[in-house]
C-alpha cells in the first residue's frame, strides 16, 4: 500500500474543506477504480462501516444514494448528484446525509498528473461554517483518510498500462494520394478528394465499427502543421464534423502538431499542443498522456511518410478508397525513399473503402 499522507485542510471561519492526496497510478487508473460502481462500495467510507450502494450513475446529471450502516445497526443514508463529468479529469457532485435534509454540500474533483502519478483533489464547500464544523465533529477526517487508504489499495491492484503503439492511419485512393489535386485553407481534401473518406461519414455498420474501434483505441493523436491550418480554417473541423469524427459524448484525445513555430490564434481551443523540437520530442510528449493506447499519426500524408521512414511506426493502417485520382497529395514520395517492410495483420472489405491494417515488420541483414 502507498505510504503517501492525505491532507486535509479546514480553514477556520470557512465553510471550505479540501482534501489531496497523491497515488501511484495514473488518472486514468485512479478514475476508473474510483468511479466503478462495483468497486465504490470498497473504498467510500470509514474500513468498519458496512456500505449498500443504492445507485451510481457517474455522468452529467447522474445521481447517486448509499447507506452506511455501523457495528451496532445504526444507518446513515447519503445522496447527491454528478453534475460535470469529465473523464480521468474533474467531477463535480453534491453531497447529502439525508439525517439532515437541505444541509447540501457542492464537491469538485481533480485528477491532476504529476510525475509520480496523480493527484486527486476535492474541494468542498458547505452551505455554512457551522455545518462544516459539525461534519468535522461528526467524524468526518476519519471517513475521509480510511476512504483515501481503501482507494490507494484498490489502485494499485490495477493493471499498469501497456506501450503505446504509433499507427499510422489514413484514408487514401487506389493510386496513393492522399488528397485529390488543388489543396488549399478552402479545399482541405483537394478536388474531389471527399470520395476518399465516404466511407467515415456516409459507410455502413462494418465502416462504422472500424470508425469506433479506432475511436476507443487512441490515446493521443499526432499530425503536420499544414493539416492543422486547413481543419482550423474557417471551412475546416466543427461541431457537425464531430471534430475528427468522435462518437457523441466521449472525450477527444489531445493532439500535437509538429510545426516550427506556434501560430498566435486558433479557433478550435486547448486540445491542440504545438511541438518545435521535431517528431521525436511529439512522440515523447504523447506517450506522456495516452495512457497506453494507441498514438495515431494522422496526417497529412509528408509527416506520415517521415514516421515511416524515421522507424518510429509499429502499425500502418490504410482506408483504401474505390477510386484513382490521378493526381494530389502522395502519402508515399515519387522519389527514392526508405524501404518499410510490413506484414498484413487484419484487412475489412466494405463497399465504401478496403481496411488494411500492416505491421511494420524489422529490415533483415542482407
């Protein structure tokens, strides 16, 4: 079991508390264990006390009821409401002991990384100093710190994540290119270059499946400055798009743009990092937070061909679209460029596109 101390602090004349403690797991770890309903009834509440989970549904809106019940019999209900949830980041949630109706308390959450793991913080604020105080009384530090060992426990029971892999993963035509021919800030994909991702927006339930698939196995995302100039154009990524094509409702992982510079402005907010210092120091800097999931390099197709030639990639995954363009953006240069050996590990036929996954396989000594 960790060996690290939760702080509590209770300023007085406040009606604040707030709770930190660090743990030897990361965020995502700590969130899952946390919030899985059939692991609170392990960790919320003093070791003695018996606990019946009731009810909790951890997401915007969700609420949440349980009983404590203590060696003599005697119980104690508790209830709130989540009211932001945001995953392996923040929640939000009011706090009731229904022995004492309307005394509600609002809690907020973080899950901050640090170097040596995380840092779960919850600041409380009560409806009044004097409540504060009597939650004290009560026994609340003991709660608290008991709550906080038991979760400690349970975390570092949980799986370590694996290594990332680096996949690329690209729509593209028959004939290699990426884009068709005219890119521009108002032409992302090139004349006629739509065709290429049909299959992402308007495919079937095996297009879809591959979409989603893809979806919950990335845990960051790399890309080359010039794609992210056309999708935070005006006529680039936007709500209707789903930002890169997410299912509703869940978390879009960050994105690095390796580029020379910073641009001063950009339209689409925080979830975009700008690296200066080359491939390398992106791909170091999104091992840092995809937890083990896939790193995806999408595009555009110059800063996929550099991945591939650098030896930097583990899995190739290409979209084939039924169509040649003739002309565009090459995803592989016609100039001489570094051999990539690859072995087919999964292919998915569908009407709108051939899903073809490679590994990168080793070069032999000749």
């Amino acid at each position: 079991m960790s060996t690290n101390p939760t702080t509590i602090s209770a300023p007085p004349d406040t009606p604040f508390i707030e709770v930190t403690r660090d743990f030897d797991a990361t965020p995502e770890q700590l969130f899952r264990v946390s919030t899985d309903p059939d692991l609170v009834a392990d960790w919320l509440g003093p070791r003695e006390i018996e606990m019946e989970l009731q009810q909790y549904d951890v997401r915007p809106g969700g609420s949440y009821r349980f009983i404590h019940r203590e060696p003599d019999g005697t119980e104690h209900a508790f209830r709130g409401v989540f009211h932001t949830v945001v995953p392996n980041e923040r929640i939000i949630q009011t706090f009731e002991w229904e022995g004492a109706p309307g005394q509600v308390s609002l809690d907020d959450t973080s899950y901050e990384p640090i170097e040596t793991g995380v840092r779960l913080r919850t600041r409380s604020v009560f409806p009044s100093v004097q409540w504060r105080d009597e939650m004290i009384a009560y026994g609340m530090e003991r709660g608290i710190r008991d709550s906080m060992d038991r979760l400690s426990e349970l975390a570092a029971q949980e799986p370590k994540p694996t290594r990332s892999q680096v996949v690329v993963d690209i729509s593209m035509s028959l004939d290699g290119y990426v884009t068709g021919p005219g890119v521009g800030l108002d032409n992302g994909l090139g004349d006629g270059g739509e065709v290429l991702h049909s299959w992402a927006i308007e495919g079937d339930a095996a297009d879809r499946a591959v979409l989603d698939d893809q979806f919950a196995r990335t845990g960051a995302v790399v890309q080359g400055r010039k794609l992210f100039d056309i999708i935070d154009g005006p006529h680039g990524w936007n709500d209707e798009m789903g930002y890169g094509a997410q299912p509703e409702g869940n978390t879009a992982p960050p994105i690095f743009v390796v580029t020379h510079s910073a641009p001063n402005k950009t339209r689409l907010g925080d979830r975009f990092h700008f690296v200066t210092d080359g491939m390398e120091s992106a791909l170091r800097q999104a091992r840092e937070v995809a937890n083990g999931k896939d790193i995806v390099v999408m595009g555009g197709g110059e800063i996929c061909h550099q991945f591939l030639a650098a030896g930097l990639v583990d899995l190739v995954r290409l979209h084939v679209a039924p169509v040649v363009l003739g002309d565009g953006t090459r995803l592989f240069p016609a100039d001489s460029s570094a051999t990539v050996a690859l072995e087919l590990v999964e292919a998915v036929s569908t009407p709108a596109a051939q899903h073809l996954t490679y590994r990168v396989t080793p070069q032999k000594d000749n």
